[in-house]
C-alpha cells in the first residue's frame, strides 16, 4: 500500500494547466469522477506513477469544469457520466454526448455519420447468449463498419450510492457484487482503498491470501475468454475443450473459498482464508495438471491453421491508440503497452519481481490478445504454484498512522486495471468510486472496431470479454 492520498485542489482558471503538468511529469491517468460535498461539486483525477497515486480535483463553478479530453482522450467516459449524474458542464468537450442516460434521440448519444450509403444496423441490448444488456449501433457502409456507439448502463444499480452513509464492510459487500468475474479484483481494490483510508497495511498472510485469489479468479477467466475466442469464429472443439479447463478451474475455486466466483473470500484489514501443508500440496498438484492440460490444448489452437487465419489482421488497437484511450490489462499489452498494475502493488505479494506479459507480435488484433492470454495463463499458473509451496495462514493487518480518510487502490484484474476510491467521514463511507478494467475498454474496443465487417464484430468483442454488469455499477 502506498503512502496516504491527499486531494490537490486546483482553481478552474487552473485546471487544465495542472493536468498538462501531470502529463509532463510522466504521470499516468487512471480514472476520473464526481464527488459531492454540501453545495459544491467536485471532479476529480486520480494519477498514477509506478506505486505513487494521487488526486487533482477541481471545483465546479457554476456547475462547469473545463474539459480535458483533448490532454487526455482516457476520461472522455468519466466526464460523460459524472455530466448525466451529477449535472456537470464540461466546457470544451463537444458535443457532450449522453452516457450513463439513455435519451430517446438518437443524436443525443451517438456519432454523426453522414454520407453515401451510410446507415445503422442496431443490436441489442437483448441478445440471443446469456449476457447482460449492451446495445451497439453501428454506422455502416454495406457491411464495413465505421463506427460503432457502445450504449451500457442499462441497469445502473446506484452501488457506489447504496455504499454512502455506512460502513467500509458495506462498501465492500457492494463493490464485491458489482461484477460477477471480476469480484476478488472488485473487493480487493476496495479493501486495500478501506485499509488505506484507515491507515491500515494488510500483513504478510493477507497479503499472500489476495494474491492467490486474484491469480485463481485471473485463471479462470482467462481460460473462459480463449474458450470465447473460440466460439466466435466457430471452433467449436477449442471452445469446449477451454470451457472444460474453465469449469475446472471454477471448482477448485468452490473447493478453497466456497464458491465458484470466489464471491466473499476477500476481507478488510485481514484475511480467513486457510489451508493446512497437506491441503495447499494438493492444490497445487490438482493446479500443475489444469497448467499441463491447458499447455496441451494451447498447443492444438496454437497449430490450428484455419483457426489462425481468422484472428490475424482482425480488430486491431494499434499501440498509439491504446495509450490515447487509456487501455489496460491483457488488450493493451496485445498492443505493446507493457502497463500491468502487478508490478506497482506493495499491497500484494512479490510484485518487485513480475513483469507484464507481451507477445512477440504485439500487433493489437485478436491474435495477439488471444496469445496474451497464454502467456498471462503461464504466469498465473508459475504465480500459484509458489504461493502455494506451503500452508496459507488467516491474516490481519497492522495500524499505521490515521490514513487521513482518503483510500485510493489499483489492482490488475483479469480485464485491466480496476480503481478503487473510497473516502471516509466520521467513520462512514462518504463516496466510494468503482472504476473497473472493463469500464477503461470499452471506449478502446469501439475505437478497435472500425473499418472491420460487421460479422467480425462478435470475434472482436470476445477478444476483449468486456464486462457489461460493471459498468452497470
């Protein structure tokens, strides 16, 4: 855990100066969002340099802020919702289109795409799988796609508003729920912010406890989203084989934690997971057959050529877009953006020594986010077996100093980055902020998008295996 996060605030008239000075210093945009205090709203920045986090924020007179999206393309979403939730102005930012509300014209949300033979094609928000609702409306010219207009927050569920007025084990029932395969990411962030806040640093014990989860919840879902890739170009042996990889994965889960999602297993200032010598041996083994069983159906992917011949060339992020959109997690380092929030988490267990995962083609199409996966996999699988060479003991957390009621955390989910903010008064919860990996790209996914055909956007889409349900916070 990095040291206390304060709030530097900046005046209007200097807003956008100290944002150009960030940049500047190398600092790294990781999310922005509203935050309420009596009569007066802020917008705030949070900036990230190697473990080092802090947060600009900046009054809004009259309710206006002065945009930034021009310095930093990556809060175009954040200044786009806190706008529909918290009646925010952003003067620059034209148009300033609806995110998190659903206006009935068109206009108000989408692109204007003019020209010959241009028109939409719509799908969803319902859809044939059992996925939660996400409509896209794509600008089309015969069946090359232009752009596309990602329309989510179907289900806003007000989470981060239902965590206000309590406690920090509220805080963290809600943000452990705000996604399903994501929850340990979700509940780690949040607890690590709680501790922060409280001027709390997780020992030892429950700092090896989290690291295993995440690493067990990242196992899953990745081999889940190789299985995805699969199925979206028809291959139809891949795509069951890595399911069943993925079942398995999800039961050992269950057999550790009490559940399949990992759902309750993460705690604040402490940690109740346990497993005797004998118990982590067996784990570990049952965990080296899963990395040998998956290396054997990678290989088999690996040389399928018909299977390859669909993902080359298809949906590519080039790596300047990546940064400009403020990617991460396995997209971005398909991109060659060697950015992973592993290797700046004092908060977890041995992240000096990790490295991100990039793949010798780093050409940001659907090839190389699928061979991220395999090289993430291999990782994961080397991770667990070390943290398991012994028994895992239930752990606490130490006092340090007050915290100063400001708890601000990033931790590598299996999609990206996933911020969390949480600030106290009086002991309650007074804003908690979820920004998570799927949440930072989405917009790079649409960005991904253009100039492919229509029928490769459900190839495109699995690659990244967005979440809907975060977003929908």
């Amino acid at each position: 855990m990095s040291a206390a996060v304060g709030v530097e605030r900046v005046s209007s008239s200097g807003w956008r100066d100290a944002v150009d000075a960030a940049l500047d210093r190398g600092e790294r945009f990781c999310g922005g969002y509203a935050q309420r205090a009596a009569a007066v709203i802020e917008f705030r920045l949070v900036w990230a340099q190697g473990a080092a986090t802090r947060v600009l924020a900046c009054e809004a007179a009259d309710g206006a802020v002065p945009t930034v999206v021009d310095l930093v393309p990556a809060a175009g979403w954040d200044e786009r919702e806190a706008a529909d939730l918290y009646d925010l102005r952003f003067d620059g930012h034209e148009p300033l289109r609806a995110l998190a509300l659903h206006p009935d014209a068109p206009e108000a949300w989408t692109m204007d795409v003019r020209g010959g033979g241009v028109h939409q094609v719509a799908v969803g928000p319902i859809h044939a799988g059992v996925i939660e609702s996400g409509h896209f409306r794509f600008h089309v010219v015969g069946e090359r796609i232009l752009v596309v207009d990602p329309r989510l927050f179907y289900k806003h569920r007000g989470l981060e508003h239902a965590a206000e007025g309590g406690g920090v084990e509220r805080a963290l029932a809600h943000a452990g729920r705000a996604c399903g395969a994501c929850a340990v990411a979700n509940a780690v962030a949040c607890a690590s912010a709680a501790e922060q806040a409280l001027g709390l640093w997780p020992s030892g014990d429950t700092r090896r406890a989290r690291t295993l989860l995440l690493e067990l919840e990242r196992a899953y879902n990745h081999l889940n989203d190789v299985s995805a890739v699969c199925a979206g170009v028809g291959f139809a042996p891949g795509a069951m084989a890595f399911a069943a990889l993925k079942e398995r994965a999800m039961r050992l889960n269950a057999e550790l934690a009490g559940h399949r999602f990992l759902f309750g297993s993460v705690q604040i200032a402490g940690s109740a997971l346990y497993l005797s010598d004998p118990g982590a041996r067996a784990l570990r083994a049952r965990l080296a057959e899963l990395a040998t069983d998956f290396e054997q159906t990678w290989r088999e992917l690996h040389f399928s050529a018909s299977l390859q011949a669909r993902l080359d060339g298809v949906g590519i992020l080039a790596q300047p877009d990546a940064i400009r959109l403020g990617a991460s997690g396995p997209s971005a380092r398909a991109s060659g953006v060697a950015l992973d929030a592993r290797t700046a988490s004092p908060g977890l267990h041995s992240s000096a020594a990790f490295a991100p995962a990039i793949p010798a083609s780093a050409a940001g199409d659907v090839a190389a986010r699928l061979e991220v996966r395999a090289l993430e996999l291999r990782d994961t699988f080397s991770l667990l077996d070390d943290l398991l060479r012994h028994s895992v003991r239930p752990g606490d957390a130490e006092q340090r100093g007050d915290g100063g009621g400001l708890g601000v955390a990033r931790v590598e989910s299996p999609r990206g980055e996933t911020l969390c903010a949480l600030e106290l008064r009086d002991g309650s919860v007074r804003r908690l902020h979820l920004r998570t990996g799927s949440y930072a790209n989405w917009p790079a996914l649409a960005h991904a998008t253009a100039g492919n055909i229509l029928p490769d956007f459900p190839l495109i889409n699995k690659s990244f295996e967005l979440c809907y349900a975060c977003v929908d916070r």
